[in-house]
C-alpha cells in the first residue's frame, strides 16, 4: 500500500526525534484543517485544508487537534461508518475544534444523527464549538448526539445541540456496556423534541457523566433525565450542576427540569431551575433511585412542584431557595433527609430579568449548611470552608456590576 504525506512526515519527525535523543511520546502534537473550500487529497494544512471532517478525522492520532473552519457540513461522524481515534488521557486527547472566531454547523439527514459514537474504544476525545444541528434528522428516538456501547471519556465543550425529533443527547448502554465518565460542559441543549413525555434534552443511563455550566431550554419533556431504562444497568454517580434550566416540558404531560429516575448517588447541585413544568423530580425508574442528592439549586416559577420526591430511599434535599412553584415548593410521597431549605422571599438582585444572586438582606445568606459536595457556587465562587453556606446556587457577595439578564422563556423556531 502506497504511504500517505502524512505517515510519512509523522515517521520522519520521530525518527529526527529518536536522533536527537528525544522521546516520541513528547513530540508536539499534529494540527490538521478542513474548510468547505478544501479537497480531501490536500496535505491537511491551513492553506491546504481537507475538505471533509471525516477526512480530517481519518489522519488524528493521540495527542493530534483537527480545526474545522466555517460552515455548514453535511455529513454524519459516525463510529459505526468510520472509526474515531482515541487519546490516552485528557493531557493527551484527541480534539476536534472549530477554528477560533468562526461557526461551524453540522447537518446529517436521516438517521443515525449528527453524532454516533457506538465503540467502547472510543476515549479521550474532545469536540468543542460546533452546531449540532437536528433539523434533518428523522426516527423515532433518535438524537442529535448518541454516546452508548461503552463509549468513556469523550468531553463536549461550547457545543450547541438542537432541533432534534427526539433527544437533543443520548447517552446509554448497548452491546452490554454502559457509557461513562462522559462530560458536557458549558453547552447549549435546546429546542429537542416533539413526542412529548419522552423528548429530552440529556436521556442520561450510564453512570459518573458529567452536565456542567450549560444552558438547558425549551426540550418538550425533560432537560436532563436520569433512567436506567430496560437495560438493567446503573446510572449511578451522575452530576448534573451548574446549569441554567427553563422553559423544559411546558408542551408536555410530564417534563420539566431534571428527573433522576434510576440509579444511585445523583448529585445535583448550583442550578438554576425556572418556567419549567417541574422542577426536580426523583421518581419512577424500572429500578427505584436511591441516595440522590438536591442541593444549593433555586428552583422557582415552576409550573407545578419544586422538588418532587415520588420513590426510592436515601434522598438528601438540602439548602434550595424553593419559591412560588405552583403546585407546591415540595412533594415527598417516601421518607426524605429535608433541611435548610428556603420557601421564603430570597430578595433576589432582579427576579424579572432572571438575575438569581442575593442582595445582602437576603435570608439565604449564612443558613445553609457546609457541604463537602459543594465547595463553590453557580459562578464558581468559593463557597466558605468551615462555615455556614448561603442557600440557593449562588453565595453573596457584594455587586459591582449588573449580570447579564438571561433570556426570557421563549422558543425558538427555525
């Protein structure tokens, strides 16, 4: 078989390196490019890009970044079609980027969506800055994103997922393996669904992922669910903090914020829960949940409860603002550890414009509890070691400027 460029110069970098008495493990890594104006017979480079992301993809190895430059890509990164390469670590992932400044959107058609990765093989990457974009999907159950068959380790940053039929991220078991120790951090999920109760934002039965800094909106049932399904395999340990949830499961009969329906050891903590039809629920999995713990979220204006506990044994609900959810602040049909929790007026900075810090007479300031758990806030400040938490996602201190207004609980229709 005839040896590729890029075979050849990676083999001449390394052979250079053994010369000089370095070891290839510490060689700088590859940068390859792909841009809609590229050609897959290119070199890879910045001024000779690739033309597809499969391509792109094709040539990585541990270590390797692909920049994909602005766009729209019609094509499916699938496992199943072509395989993914793998990292060793985090410190050496394989990542798959937008190039910086620009926007790239992905649209496949047709199943199995935009993203499937299916092997447990597949470890260690990172996709970060693109459009997922569902618009053109079709099936039932499918999603925009799909991780299962044992898939670990793959870590999805500043990404947008949305318009699916179905769930906007999926992430579960198949051929026998559960998916774990997968993360989504500081993403948008939004405007998934159209079969009501069982459309989600995150469909979640795998165990130790991660949801975190994202913006959650608009999904027709729930924005994250947590369930074990028919598998009969855990989802345990998931965390699921930092968020800002709304407008979930307004059009459904069941839906809202989060439900973490299966498994044990849910933490879910520092999120902000509005205009949801529910806002936390613990309820209802093949397999009773148990051990799962709510804390320092506020959750309020939501259409029927704030917390809602229906099953399971071992749950902790501890220092929450719950205020003015309609239905009731709380609902617990099964024993629950319950305390520290405010119902009263917090004295939010600005409730209307969704701005959920606290003025300083605020009574959530200093009547929490000190939690391992939780050791900083929504904005990642340091919550006080030792002392007495402020209750709500946030912890006081003084303003000095305004915060960005959230946006209203509007859906988008494009």
């Amino acid at each position: 078989m005839k040896t590729s460029v890029h075979q050849t110069l990676r083999t001449s970098i390394i052979l250079a390196m053994l010369l000089a008495g370095i070891a290839p493990g510490t060689a700088a890594a590859a940068t390859y490019y792909v841009a809609t104006s590229g050609n897959d017979s290119n070199a890879g480079s910045i001024t000779q890009p690739f033309r597809t992301i499969r391509k792109g993809i094709s040539v990585l190895s541990a270590g390797d970044t692909l920049r994909v430059r602005g766009g729209t890509y019609t094509e499916r990164i699938d496992s199943n079609q072509f395989a993914i390469p793998s990292g060793t670590s985090w410190d050496n992932a394989v990542t798959i980027a937008v190039y910086p400044g620009e926007m790239v959107v992905i649209q496949a058609g047709s199943l199995p969506g935009v993203v499937n990765l299916a092997h447990s093989y597949i470890r260690y990457v990172i996709f970060d800055g693109f459009v997922f974009d569902g618009r053109n999907v079709g099936g039932f159950g499918t999603s925009v994103v799909s991780l299962w068959g044992g898939v670990n380790h793959v870590r999805f940053v500043n990404t947008e997922v949305k318009n699916s039929p179905s769930h906007g991220v999926t992430i579960y078991w198949g051929n026998g393996a559960s998916s774990d120790y997968n993360e989504f951090r500081n993403c948008s999920v939004h405007d998934n669904g159209q079969t009501g109760d069982l459309d989600h934002g995150f469909y979640i039965n795998g165990s130790h992922n991660l949801v975190e800094g994202c913006r959650i909106y608009n999904n027709r049932a729930y924005g994250v669910q947590i369930y074990s399904g028919y598998s009969g395999l855990p989802a345990n340990g998931n965390v699921i903090r930092g968020n800002r949830l709304y407008g979930n499961g307004i059009t459904s009969n069941n839906g809202g914020g989060i439900v973490t329906g299966s498994g044990s050891g849910t933490l879910v903590y520092n999120n902000l829960i509005y205009e949801n039809k529910d806002g936390v629920v613990v309820c209802c999995g093949y397999t009773a949940p148990a051990n799962q713990k709510i804390l320092n979220n506020t959750v309020t204006n939501n259409h029927r409860f704030g917390v809602e506990v229906q099953q399971g044994t071992g749950h902790v609900v501890r220092n929450n603002i719950l205020r003015l959810n309609a239905s009731g602040d709380t609902r617990f049909l099964v024993n629950v550890t319950n305390s520290n929790n405010l119902t009263g007026d917090p004295l939010f900075v600005d409730a209307p414009a969704r701005d959920f810090r606290l003025r300083s007479t605020s009574p959530a300031i200093d009547t929490g509890q000190a939690l391992n758990e939780v050791q900083d806030d929504f904005d990642k400040t340091a919550r006080p070691q030792g002392l007495a938490h402020d209750v709500g996602a946030f912890e006081y201190r003084a303003q000095t400027a305004q915060a960005p207004a959230a946006p209203l609980n509007l859906r988008i229709v494009q």
